[in-house]
C-alpha cells in the first residue's frame, strides 16, 4: 500500500520507509528466485528498456502491491491470448522479463500507472495463483556471447534497415543512431531495436525467446525488412487509389449516383434538373459585374454537385436566390418636372419650406447633370412633426422606391453589413435586404432613429454607418454575405433622429443636418383642417366633411388635450372622436347631415380637458418664475421656485438637477449677494439665511445652463417678497458679471411659451439673429424682449426695483441696442 500513501516516488525512499532489512538485502544483490507475476496483453517487455504501463486488473494489482516485499522487484509475462481478462497459469508464454517497478502512481479512476525497467530475460519454473495475484518461480535466461566481428557485422547491417524503415515512416533516425551506435553489447542492441520498429506479438515473443546473439539479429534483421516491404506495397496502394479517384470519370460517376440516389427518395431528380435549367437561365439574363457573375456561377456548379436535399444545398440555393435578385445594375428614372414635385411636396405637408426648398435644387441640378452624388439628409427633431412622412414624399416626389430600416435599438454590426456565411442561419444586412426588396439600385432608403443606435461587444453600428454614408467609400460596399461589392452610391440615405448628442461627431459629419422644430397652434390648425380631419373621416368611413371642427374648436383641442411639439396626440384625438361618432351612428342607425361640433359637445366626447389651466396658476407668488426649456421632443416651460429660510448660510438645490443646472443656480446665487448693497441687504443677510432653490416634477432628470437668468429673478423674488407674474417667461445662460449668454432651441421654447398662454418672453440678446428664422405666426401675440444684462430683468418683473439710480453698477441702455455702461464707459 505504499503506492497508496505516498503517490510516485522513487523505490529506495518507498524501501528505506518500509524496511531496514529488505533495504539491507537489496544493497547485497541477493537474488529472489520467486516473485509476483503481472500478466500482459499486446505487449512485450524486453531487457535494457524503461516504459510505462497501465495497470488495471485487480490480481495485477495486488501483485505489484506484493512486489514492495521485493524490492519492487516483478515478473513481466506476455498473455498468449490478449483478450482473456481472467488467464491462468497454462496462458503464459514461458519466457518473460524481470522487471523493477522505478516509479508508481494511483490514477483517479482506481488504475495504477507504474514505470518499470526490464532487467533479464527469465524462464518460467512454475506459476501458481494465489486467492489474490499471481506468483512464479524462475530462472534466468543466460545471454550466449558469439564472435565479435560477425556480431558487429549484422549490428551494422540491422542498424543500415533500420534507418531505411524510419525514412519509410517519415521519422528522424538521427538521435536513435547516435544512441545505439554507441551500445556494444549485441543483446542490448537487439532489444532497443525491436523496441522501436512495429512488429507482430509473435516475433516479438521470438525475439526474446532467441538465445544465440547471431540468431536474433539475423531473425530481426528479416522482420524489419519485411516491415518496409508491407509500408512501400501500402503506400503504393493508397496513391492508386487516391489516382483512380481523382481521374474525370469521377464528376459523371457522382452526378450519375446523385440522379439515381434522388430518384429512389421520390423521383424528384427531374425536378432537381429542370431547377438547374431554370437557375442557369437566370444567370444567363441576369445583368451583374463580372465579379459577381463569376461567383454565380461558381456557386451553381457546387449546387449541382451536392445533394439537393442536404444543409449544404439550401445555402447555396439562398445565396445564389441574392445575387440574381439584387438589382445590380437596374434603376428608376428619376423625375425631374419641378412643378410637379413641388405640388406633391405642397399636398403632403404643410410649411416646412427650407426642407421642400432643398428637395427642389436636388431636382433641379439632377436635371443638369447625372453624375450628381445624392445627398445624406438627417431630419432632426421632436417626434410627430412628419420626419418620416416626410421622407416617403420625397421618395414620391422623386418617383423612387421607398424602403425603411429601423435603426432603433441595433447593437449588432451584423445588422447591416450581415453575418459570413461561414455562421449557421447567416443572412445579409439591412441594407442589401432593402436593395432586394427594393428592386432598384436608387431607392429612397430611410435610416429611422439613428440617434438610438446601440453599442456592445457584437460591434458599433454606428461605425458601420460612416462607411455606408460616406460617398466615396459606399461604391465600394461589401456585405459580409454576399462578399461582393455593391454600389450604394446611386441611393439616397434619409436619417431621423430626435437629438443630435449621441451621434457620433464623424457620422454627423458625413449627413446634412436639417432641424424640423415644433408646429404653431396656428400651423397645427392648418394642418388638422387640410390632412388629419380629411383622412380619419375616411379611416373610420366617414364622408371626408362629416366631421368638421372650426379653428376655434381645434384650437381649444390643441390647449387642453395636447401637450406636443408635433401632432401625434392631436391626430389621435380627432381618431377618438370620430370612433365616438361612429359608435352613435351604429346605435342609433342615424346619420347627421349637419353635424355641429363646438366646444360643450368636443368636451363630451374627449372628456375632461387635461391640460386645462387654472385661476390658482395665474396668480403671481413671490419666488415662484416661470422659465423656457429644449427638450428632444420640443420646447418646455419650467417653473423654477425659492425660498428663504432662517439659517446659516446654507445653499439646497433640489428637483433632480443635473450638474450644469446646479453650476447655473451657484453663479446666479452668487451675482444677487455681490450686488446685495444694491438690494438694501445688509452685508451679513446671507450668513443669517438658508436658501432652498427647487425645480418641480422631481422625477424628471433636468440639466443645462439657459435657466440661470430664471433662478437670479426667483431667488431675488423670495428675497424682496415681491411676487413675478406668470404671464412672464425667460432663458438665458448667467455670468457671474450679470451677463445673459446665448442659447440654443429659441423656436421650439417660444412655442411652448404660446402653448403655456405667456405674454412676455426674455431672451439673450445675442439671439436677436435667430429671430429672423422665425415665422409670424410663432411669435404672434408674444412681446420678445431681447436683454443683454439680467438687471433688465429684473427692474422690469420686480416692481419697485430701480437699478438706475446706483452709483456704481451696470445697467443696459435700451436705446444703445445692447452696449454694457458703467460709471466709466464701456465694459471691457
């Protein structure tokens, strides 16, 4: 059990622990004339070699546990049978080797693995099998000696087939030369050599039975020689074979076989040849690049070699259905008649006249010239404003196809260049599956939400894209499906997105950025009478003029059940009430040729107004102002609210504010104390008080600087109890000078200012040029007042404030349009 205990080891240690006597014994050469015997099967042990076995049998196992009492020392003996699991003593062959076992390990699945070291060749005297291993009696063979000149003869003569066997294996004879060339002993030489050539069990057992030194090289010496004989008339036979199959009858031979297999499933081999016929046809009609006709037909002669019902044919059939479905070189002809694109323009939307102005000079340089590249658009803006729609007229426009790809949520590059086809269900992209069902080459091809591709170990789609919107690298697209170039130059690319910031700076570089900020209740009105109201009543079966609401209806529908810069929410508020009135017509089988919708007969069919506004709203609170915000789905008001609490000096800003907004309210905080001598605060007024500047609708994330201007006047409200009208709003970036900078969205912030029903609006001054972009009916009934410095603000909301009159500070002349005057002039 010693194997047991201490795992591999080297016998001596195993010894030295297990006895001082046996040790004793060994070290004086003592020779047992009895050991424990391990039978062997497929192999022969020979003197003079060190190897490995696997033990496993349980007898063979408990005689090497015995040969501990032996110094390690056990009988090798080669089974005459190999496949007896269970020999007995009449199954040995007679001569074995005496073996010493060097190391000993105990495998995990319960075999032992031992490396032994054959010493002598022994006779068997006797066997006997105890209850649990085998044990034998012996002696050993004595090795006659012969002359030393014709022994090293045939050594040399062995050692020259020797290395003619290992050149016909293809293995090196260098190391094994230089070992055995260096062996003197002519036994020893000829058991390494057999040790190394692959031969029978018999001979090997012969080998070793042999006495005579001469005898045994002259028996080895024909093995090996026979050995090269068998591997030369083997190798002969494989590159007959290999000949024989590679000959021309073998294509006839397995388009034969093919028909015949196919015929015996069902007959379809007619079928499968006249699918053949009708592919080979295509391609032969098919106008495509060279390259691509090559590959098709590539791929048509792999078809008709494999089995038509195999994996393998109904990949080659799908990718040979792509490459003769692509319109490679097929296009629309674009029309040109100006007039007539503009009225399709005019009917399918209202306004929008920079946007219609850019489709028309496309058409007019199209007329001039083919070559003209078509242009990467990217519609940006709050959602229902038409991004879409817009997109399918100018594909109507232009007499085009109209393909959509939704590129929402896409975090797989794959998604559009498509996966290889070295992948189990592998597909083409979006974009050459848009081709395809396209038809044409020139499509109107609508990238939509581009702004809401994602990222994730599978690619950056995004990336994807630059290649694809670039017009000097999408001549050259190559799906990863379809592995061919494709020219995607001839196709115009439409992008929508609601915000620009999370669109990578390169793609947005490769589109032109065109906004489409919010409608007017003016252009909505406009917009129900002449598409929303013509087309539900048409939905829902309805004459096209049964339902007809009057401006003053629509505009009551716009203010108190829609909250939006588009007219999404108003469509489907025209759709509920047409539903309504279909539902009446149903019930009472009536129809009313004069139906009259006002205002008392809209609330009972839509329900309570949502967005109704209150008395309790209008009424000015001291701290409280109403500021103007940009979203990504359309302007915004913000209230912004302050308070004074007795207190140490504390600041609280709360309401969710992102870190910009909270900078924005310190700097504002910061302006209203260097100028609190100028207020009539005392100089420690604000180490006595806490202010607590809140945003409300806490839940909702806020961020950016244009509010700074509203906090100053909220927080200079709560300080000097005067209360700031509600008709008022403001935005503007705050300096700690006192100075409004610019700010971005004002179209879209005064139209939430006409849906909030504000009268009076602050703005930078340095917006004064975006004014110019603004339509009449956007700015209609609104009082701008453009402000350079935030005390213009401030003496004008908070009554009873005169700045004027300090000695020392700034102020705004408004007949100097804008310039900063100080005591002393201009400030620089």
């Amino acid at each position: 059990m010693l194997g047991a205990l201490f795992g591999p080891f080297a016998f001596s240690e195993a010894l030295t622990f297990y006895g001082y006597d046996l040790w004793f014994q060994y070290m004086k050469n003592e020779t047992f004339k009895k050991l424990p015997l391990v039978p062997l099967r497929d192999v022969v042990v020979f003197p003079h070699i060190t190897l490995p076995l696997y033990v496993g049998r349980e007898k063979s196992l408990n005689a090497i546990e015995e040969s501990q009492k032996y110094s390690g020392e056990i009988l090798l003996v080669t089974q005459k049978n190999g496949q007896s699991s269970d020999p007995t003593a009449d199954d040995f062959f007679s001569v074995g080797t005496r073996a010493v076992i060097k190391q000993y390990a105990k495998l995990s699945d319960g075999n032992v693995k031992i490396l032994i070291e054959g010493k002598e060749r022994v006779r068997l005297t006797s066997v006997s099998a105890t209850s649990t291993y085998f044990e034998a009696a012996f002696e050993p063979l004595p090795e006659i000696r012969g002359a030393d000149a014709e022994e090293h003869k045939w050594m040399t003569t062995v050692l020259k087939h020797l290395e003619a066997h290992f050149k016909a294996t293809s293995r090196s004879f260098e190391e094994i030369e230089e070992i055995l060339g260096s062996i003197t002993d002519t036994h020893e030489f000829v058991d390494l050599v057999t040790f190394q050539v692959s031969l029978k069990l018999k001979d090997r057992q012969d080998i070793l039975e042999i006495l005579d030194p001469i005898t045994r090289l002259e028996k080895l010496s024909t093995l090996i020689l026979s050995e090269i004989e068998l591997i030369k008339l083997d190798r002969k036979i494989k590159d007959q074979v290999r000949e024989k199959i590679e000959k021309s009858q073998k294509e006839f031979f397995l388009n034969e076989q093919m028909s015949a297999i196919q015929k015996e499933l069902g007959g379809e081999g007619a079928d499968f040849k006249e699918e053949m016929q009708a592919l080979e046809k295509r391609l032969a009609e098919k106008d495509m690049p060279p390259a691509a006709k090559e590959r098709a037909t590539k791929e048509l002669k792999r078809l008709k070699l494999s089995n038509g019902h195999a994996a393998e044919a109904s990949v080659i059939r799908s990718y040979l259905d792509l490459i003769l479905e692509l319109p490679w070189n097929e296009v629309s002809k674009d029309q040109n008649d100006l007039s007539r694109a503009e009225t399709i323009l005019n009917e399918d939307h209202f306004g929008l006249k920079d946007i219609k102005e850019r489709i028309l000079e496309f058409l007019a340089v199209r007329a001039k010239t083919d070559t003209h590249k078509s242009p990467i658009i990217c519609f940006a803006g709050p959602p229902g404003v038409g991004k879409t729609s817009l997109a399918k007229s100018i594909a109507r426009t232009l007499d085009r196809k109209f393909e959509r790809i939704s590129l929402g949520g896409i975090r797989d590059e794959s998604e559009l260049r498509g996966h290889r086809r070295t992948y189990v269900a592998a597909m083409s992209g979006k974009i050459i599956n848009a081709i395809r069902k396209a038809g044409t080459s020139n499509p109107v091809i609508l990238l939509d939400e581009i702004d809401k591709i994602g990222t994730d170990y599978r690619g950056d789609p995004g990336s994807a894209l630059l290649e694809i919107l670039d017009p000097e690298q999408n001549k050259f697209f190559t799906d990863h499906y379809l592995d061919l170039e494709y020219d995607l130059s001839k196709v115009m690319f439409i992008a929508t997105a609601n915000i620009l910031d999370t669109i990578s700076a390169p793609l947005k570089d490769r589109m032109e950025i065109i906004p489409l900020s919010g409608y007017s209740e003016t252009e909505k009105v406009e917009i129900a009478k002449q598409y929303l109201i013509p087309r539900e009543n048409k939905d829902h079966g309805l004459s096209e003029s049964y339902v007809k609401l009057t401006d003053k209806v629509l505009i009551s529908i716009i203010q108190n059940y829609t909250r939006e810069s588009g007219v999404r929410n108003l469509e489907r508020e025209i759709a509920k009430i047409c539903r309504k009135l279909v539902k009446q017509i149903a019930k009472t089988g009536h129809e009313d040729e004069n139906l009259n919708l006002d205002e008392k007969a809209i609330e009972s069919l839509l329900g309570v107004p949502r967005f109704k506004t209150s008395s309790f709203g209008k009424i000015p609170e001291v701290g409280v102002v109403t500021g103007l915000a940009w979203t990504p789905y359309g302007g915004d008001l913000l209230t912004v609210e302050a308070n004074i609490l007795a207190g140490k000096g504390k600041v609280q800003i709360t309401g969710q504010l992102g870190d910009v907004m909270q900078e924005s309210a310190k700097a504002a905080l910061s302006y209203i104390r260097s100028r609190a001598y100028r207020y009539g605060l005392d100089e420690d007024y604000f180490s006595t008080k806490d202010v607590h500047i809140h945003v409300p609708e806490g839940a909702i994330p806020k961020d950016g600087p244009s509010a700074g201007v509203t906090m100053a006047t909220a927080i200079l409200s709560a300080i000097l109890k005067i209360p700031v009208s509600k008709e008022l709003g403001m935005t503007g970036e705050i300096t700690l000078r006192g100075r409004v900078l610019p700010i971005g969205g004002l179209k879209e912030k005064l139209l939430a200012a006409r849906r909030g029903q504000l009268k009076t609006i602050f703005y930078p001054f340095e917006n004064e040029k975006d004014k110019a972009d603004l339509e009449a009916p956007i700015t209609e009934g609104l009082e701008l007042i453009p402000v350079y410095q935030v005390d213009e603000i401030i003496e004008r909301v908070l009554a009873g404030v005169d700045l004027k009159k300090s000695t020392s500070g700034f102020y705004v002349d408004q007949k100097s349009k804008g310039s900063t005057l100080g005591p002393s002039g201009p400030l620089l």
